[in-house]
C-alpha cells in the first residue's frame, strides 16, 4: 500500500524523505497503518477505497473529481469513506466535485447542485 500511495508524490519529484512521511501519514489518516506492505488485492472493497481516497489527496491537489466514490461500497462503508473525504479535504484545503445518486454523500457537500437530463433543477 505504501508503494500505491507514493505514486502521486514521486510523480510530482517529492523528496524521498517527504515521501516516507507523508506516506505514513496518509496510512494513519485512514486508518491503515498496518497495510504498507500490503498489496491491493488483499485489502476489503472498503480498504480499498479508503487508499484511493488518500491517493487522491496525497499531493494536496487544489480540486478533486469523485464519480460516485462510494458507488460499489455497503452503506456504512460508505458513510465511513465519505466522512474520510471530506475530513482530508477539509485538512488539505481541497475544493472537491462530487458526483453521486447517494443521499448520504450529498448530505456531506457544502453546496448540492441537482441535475435531471442534463439540466440544472435545483441549487441548495
């Protein structure tokens, strides 16, 4: 898992230094300490998602796009990753763009924008 989410640091040249920690970091953050030498096909659908939220976040990006992130996840498992979402992006300053059909995420944004044949129906 370590590996998975030091991906997107060392694509943008982070010091390796810079990378451990916040590799360890992230691992923390969600929950998943125990996994860094794990690979991804030994991780619960859960887990998984949970180390593509922290991929995602990991270089602190300015906005992130989430189609329907807890979309193949049971309903407390998704309550969980959608609460991880939004916290780490409250934590890094991240503007996220969610789009989804469940109630429970849309109840976590901000701002809900309803869209019905491509039209916008309803803002708030």
């Amino acid at each position: 898992m370590a590996e998975n989410l030091a991906l997107p640091l060392e694509l943008t040249n982070a010091p390796p230094v810079v990378i451990r920690r916040r590799t360890r970091e992230l691992l923390d953050g969600i929950g998943l300490p125990h996994t860094a030498e794990r690979f991804p096909d030994t991780l619960s659908g859960g887990e998984q998602q949970r180390v593509a939220v922290a991929r995602a976040l990991a270089h602190s990006p300015d906005l992130l796009l989430a189609d329907e992130p807890t979309g193949n996840l049971d309903e407390a498992t998704g309550e969980r990753v959608t609460s991880l979402l939004v916290a780490l992006a409250r934590e890094h300053g991240t503007t996220m763009l969610i789009v989804t059909h469940s109630a429970t995420v849309a109840q976590a944004a901000d701002r809900v924008l309803r869209l019905h044949q491509g039209r916008l129906t309803a803002d708030g």
